[in-house]
C-alpha cells in the first residue's frame, strides 16, 4: 500500500510537458552554487589576489635603508639588497645584521 503511494507522487516519466521544463529546473539546480561562486571571488578571491599583488609591488620598490619588519616579526634596517636576499641591521649595535629571502619582508614601517 505504501508503495502504491509513493508512486502516485512520482511525477510522469520524461516531464509532462515533453521535457520543456529540464533545461529551466537544470538552471535553477544550478543558480545558488553560481551564486555562491560569485560571492566568494568577490568575498575572498579578488581582495587576496589585490593583496598579494601590492605585497610584490612593494617587494620591487625595496631599497637600501628602507625601514622593514619580517614575516618573523623582526624589525631592521636594509642595508643590501639583491634579486634574492636582503641583507638587514638589527639591533642597537651595528654588527648585528641578518640576510632574510626578500620574500620574507612583510612590509614597510613607518612612524618609526
């Protein structure tokens, strides 16, 4: 009896209108994930990439003397530079000076 029901639920085979209404209810299946895409770039996707490009901007600008902190959270001052490598004075003493991977400069000072 139960089975009798369920079937009777159980719309026609292949749509009661020709199968006019697949590509409309496809659409509509698929318009909250085309939805949910579009919220993450916007949310997520663009301001990281806008963000990562500023960072490699300020990576090429870098020049001797520039105020830096590290992605390590170590705070120096440049004193050489190459493709690679910054060459950093910490400290209070003058021979205190570490060479980082320029891609480990997490940013600029400033008010300092």
């Amino acid at each position: 009896m139960f089975t009798d029901i369920v079937y009777a639920m159980a719309g026609a085979p292949g749509g009661a209108d020709g199968g006019q209404q697949g590509a409309g209810n496809m659409l509509t299946s698929f318009l909250p994930l085309i939805i949910i895409f579009v919220i993450f770039y916007f949310l997520l996707i663009r301001p990281q990439s806008k963000k990562a490009k500023e960072h490699k901007q300020m990576l090429e600008n870098l020049k001797k003397g520039d105020k830096v902190m590290t992605t390590g959270g170590i705070f120096g001052l440049i004193e050489e530079i190459d493709d690679k490598s910054v060459t950093l004075k910490i400290g209070i003493k003058d021979d205190v000076r570490i060479k980082v991977d320029r891609n480990f400069i997490a940013g600029l000072r400033t008010g300092e």
